[in-house]
C-alpha cells in the first residue's frame, strides 16, 4: 500500500474526524485494531453567509504532549473509514509539513537543563500551550472524550 493509499478519513464514535494515515492489524488470538500514524483532527468553520463551510486540519495530540504520532484505537472506537477527497488528502500532506517544521523550530528553541532533581524547560511558551488546551476544551463538549 502506498503512502496515498493509507490516508483515510475515519469518523470516530464520539464525533471527532480524523484523517490519517492507518494501518489495521488483525491478529488471530487478539482483538485487531489500528495505529493512527500522524492523525489530523478535522475541524468545521461555517462562513457568515449560508451554505459556506470552511476545514481546517489540527493536531489531534499535540507534539508538546506527545512527541511520538502514532495511537492505537479499537474498532468499536470507529463509525466508518472511507476514501478521502484527492484535495483533502493534499491539504493533509501540506499540513503535515507544515506541523513537522512548526515541530523541528520548538525542538531547536528548546533547551532541557539538569538540576539535580528535575528537569526544566527554558524558552517554551506555556501561554502558547495552555491557549492551545483552552480552545481544544472550549470546542470539546462534556460527552466527548479529550484526546
């Protein structure tokens, strides 16, 4: 399968939509599941005028939570997986990008020192973080899961 070819849009159970790229993995003994490899969250702007919707594509676990992109989720977590359009799987490959230079830029501006019983970060704006946090709970309602 190639990298195109793994891409899906997936609708989970508790609303959320993703588009990522996916791989099932079914095994005799266990249940089967799929890892999520660099998952996008699907976020819907409706325009002023009606009939106008706008997409826009976020993390779905930020890289300063979780360094490493790929999650395991069980089908019963899963509505439907499906083909995405040939622009959206473009705009995710342009985001992408655009997330793993916004990533690269964080590490080098980083700087981890060691006291002697703790490690501190220097330079990381923890506005950023918690601006980030309060509009991911701000858009999550209290029936959905906070991933």
């Amino acid at each position: 399968m190639t990298f195109e070819e793994s891409i899906k849009f997936i609708r989970l159970s508790n609303g959320e939509d993703l588009i990522s790229q996916i791989v099932e993995i079914r095994k005799e003994d266990e249940d089967s599941y799929y890892i999520l490899i660099n998952p996008l969250k699907i976020v819907y702007i409706t325009g002023s005028k009606a009939g106008i919707l706008s997409i826009s594509l976020m993390q779905w676990v930020f890289h300063r939570v979780c360094s490493e992109q790929e999650f395991t989720i069980y089908p019963s977590d899963v509505i439907t997986i499906a083909k995405p359009t040939d622009s959206l799987t473009e705009y995710y490959q342009e985001s992408l990008e655009h997330f793993m230079e916004m990533r690269e830029k964080l590490e080098k501006s980083t700087e981890f020192t060691t006291n002697e019983e703790e490690e501190t970060f220097k330079d990381v704006d923890t506005n950023d973080l918690l601006d980030e946090l309060k509009e991911l709970i701000t858009n999550t309602s209290s029936k959905r899961i906070l991933h």
